[in-house]
C-alpha cells in the first residue's frame, strides 16, 4: 500500500517579497508597538527594509480600504493590518472592528493578496497592552509572520 501523501507547506522566508504595513494612527501608543512587531519580524525573517512599505491609516475603520487600494496596485506581495479597537461605553467598537475585520478578509478573498490581520479588539487597555507585547506576546509579530507564511504558501501552491 502506498502511504505517500502530497503535502504543500510554506517556509517563513521573506526574502524578496514586498509587504505594505497598514497601521491605524488611533491607539498610536498601541499600534506603534504592533508596527515595531511586524517589522522586526519580517527582517528576522529576511525582508529588506526596503521591502517594506508602512502606511499610515485614520483608525480601524479605513484599513479596509486602504488595504484594497495596496491590494490591486500590484506593488505588494502581501499586507500586515495592524490596528486597535478598545471597547468604549458605546457598541461602537463592536462595529469598527467587525467591519474592519469583514472588509479586510473580503480585500484579500478578492486581490489574493494575503493580508496578516492585526487589529485588536479589545475590552481595556491593559489587555491592548498585553497583546502588544507583553505577556500576550505581539500581536502584529503574528500577523506578519501569517502574512509571510501565507504568501509563500500561495507561491508554493501556483508553482505546482
């Protein structure tokens, strides 16, 4: 019996690839830490910075599109969303960072660009805290390296 099974898998390296990094001004203190993540992560993992494209966005609310707007200029290999939504005394969050979270998977179901999302959702700001970097880990570190193993994938998948 033959037990041999196709497998496709993805490597982490990011040489050569071209990544724009979306990141929201709003919760700067937040997002800057988010951004710094990203960075780091993708020049560990070979990037050249400049590779590496960062654009500045209002809040949460634009990264989608924005992130359409760098998906079919045909500038990047893929996107790092990075942005932080704290829970208010209003349901306000709950639709910012749900239609920022709907609007950037339909911008990369649609482009094919991979996008790495990273925009918080959270209820305080400790928590936004522990997630950039503390004892949540980062969160935008994760998204960059979900968007550089993503895009590899999809290279891997097209060259058969």
């Amino acid at each position: 019996m033959d037990t041999h099974v196709n497998e496709i898998d993805a490597n982490l390296n990011a040489a050569g690839l071209r990544f724009a990094l979306l990141v929201s001004r709003f919760n700067d203190f937040i997002t800057s830490r988010l951004l710094a993540g990203a960075q780091d992560t993708l020049l560990r993992h070979g990037a050249a910075r400049d590779q590496l494209t960062i654009i500045h966005v209002p809040g949460a609310w634009e990264l989608p599109l924005v992130a359409k707007t760098a998906a079919t200029s045909g500038r990047f290999d893929a996107i790092v969303a990075l942005g932080c939504v704290i829970r208010g005394q209003t349901t306000h969050h709950i639709h910012v960072g749900g239609e920022a979270a709907k609007g950037l998977a339909q911008v990369a179901l649609d482009s094919n660009v991979p996008i790495g999302f990273g925009v918080l959702t959270v209820d305080t700001l400790e928590q936004a805290i522990e997630r950039a970097g503390t004892k949540a880990g980062n969160k935008g570190a994760e998204a960059a390296l979900g968007a550089l193993e993503t895009v590899n994938l999809i290279n891997a998948l097209k060259a058969g």
